[in-house]
C-alpha cells in the first residue's frame, strides 16, 4: 500500500509540474532560449548562464532588460582597457586610438545544432582534455573580453 501512495505522489507532482509548464507558457520560453544561444555569440551565452539563476526573480522582460546591461558593460569595459592601452603608449587623441585598435574578429558562435548532434552525442563540441563545456565558454568569454 505505501509504494502505491508513493507513485500516487510521483504522479500528482508530475501533473503539478505540467500544469505549471502548461499554464506559464514555459515550453516556448526554453524554444526561445535555446534559438538565441544558437545564434548568440559565446560571450553572450556565458553571460546568460551566469545570469540564468536569477531569472527566476523578475519577469522576462526585466531578466533580458539584466542581461543586456551586462553585456552593454562588459562592452564598455573592454573599450575602457583598450583606451587605457593606448594612454600607456602615449596615444592622446580618440582618433588615434581608434585607429591603433585592431579590427574586431567576427564573434565566436556555437555550432548551429544544439542538444542532441547528428550522432545523438552532444552538442559536437570537440573534447578539450579536462575541459568541460562551462570552462571552454569561461575561456571563450575570457578571450572575447580581452580583445
């Protein structure tokens, strides 16, 4: 008797959850979410997952209006180093130091297929050794920021 009230638990708690997806519209917000990390820039994919926890405490307007601040600052961020670059040479006016900067590579974007690759084993990733996929985006980000 007591496993059939433990599935009868399992069951009600697999309904609840449904009905939460169901009534809050959550399946297309994931839809959603998985086109924009297709399309998205690495940067901007690790800086949504660093943010994703806290998606949970304002509506998806505020958590997109969050997440593009930060990208707007860490955009800036890298301006403000590259122009600390240039003071250090000597470098005076803003034209100058626009015209030392190098021409910004084409942002790295993450392989068009998502989930489950033509092989059924990932994303398609290459396997860095002792690399897991966070700590390879970590890097990608690190690189995109210091350019």
């Amino acid at each position: 008797m007591q496993k059939l009230h433990t599935y009868n638990a399992t069951l009600d708690g697999r309904q609840w959850r449904h009905e939460l997806v169901v009534a809050r519209d959550l399946l297309d917000d994931v839809h959603e979410q998985i086109e924009i990390e297709r399309i998205a820039p690495v940067a901007e994919v690790a800086a949504r997952a660093r943010l994703r926890p806290l998606a949970r405490f304002h509506s998806a307007a505020q958590h997109e209006e969050l997440v593009q601040s930060v990208l707007k600052q860490q955009g800036m961020a890298l301006d403000l180093r590259h122009l600390q670059a240039a003071a250090a040479k000597g470098i005076t006016s803003l034209r100058e130091a626009e015209a030392s900067r190098p021409p910004r590579p084409p942002p790295a974007r993450l392989p068009a297929g998502l989930g489950k690759g033509s092989q059924g084993k990932g994303t398609g990733h290459r396997k860095v050794a002792g690399a897991s996929r966070t700590a390879r985006r970590a890097a990608a980000a690190e690189d995109d920021a210091a350019e």
